[in-house]
C-alpha cells in the first residue's frame, strides 16, 4: 500500500512496485487522483495488479474503513481484481 500514490514520489513508487509484479493499494483522500493513477499506471504495466482506495488518515472512520475492506480483500490473489 503507498498512500499518497497518486502524484509525486508516491506515483513513481506505486509504478514502480507495479512494475516489479507487486499488487499495490493507492491510498489517499481523492478518488479522482486515485482512479488517475491507476489507470496510468495500468497503461505503463499491462498486467498490473492495482486497486485505490480513499484514505484520509486524519479520520478514524477512514482508517476503520480501509482496514475493514483490507481484511476482506483477497490480497494473495495473483489475478488482479477490481477496485
């Protein structure tokens, strides 16, 4: 997971992670940028296995939120899913 992965030196480690087969979780608080970031990333890594998430971690509940979908998401999958 790389939060902060859709723009600058979180970028460049999410690409970078995906470009070494890693499945990699962008976590930030826009969804837009989100959806940006993996979309390019998937278009630079045919086969990446990318999922985004929103996260801001000034808020508990957001934080509750992504541990709950973590502990439900299939993270040993070696095919990508949805996000």
């Amino acid at each position: 997971m790389v939060t902060g992965g859709n723009a600058g030196l979180g970028f460049f480690t999410a690409l970078g992670l995906a470009a070494s087969g890693a499945q990699v979780i962008i976590a930030s608080r826009s969804m837009q940028r989100n959806r940006l970031a993996r979309e390019l990333i998937e278009q630079l890594v045919p086969g990446s296995r990318i999922r985004q998430h929103e996260l801001d971690t000034s808020s508990y509940a957001s934080v509750d939120r992504l541990g709950r979908d973590l502990a439900r998401w299939n993270l040993t999958s070696s095919s990508p899913t949805p996000a």
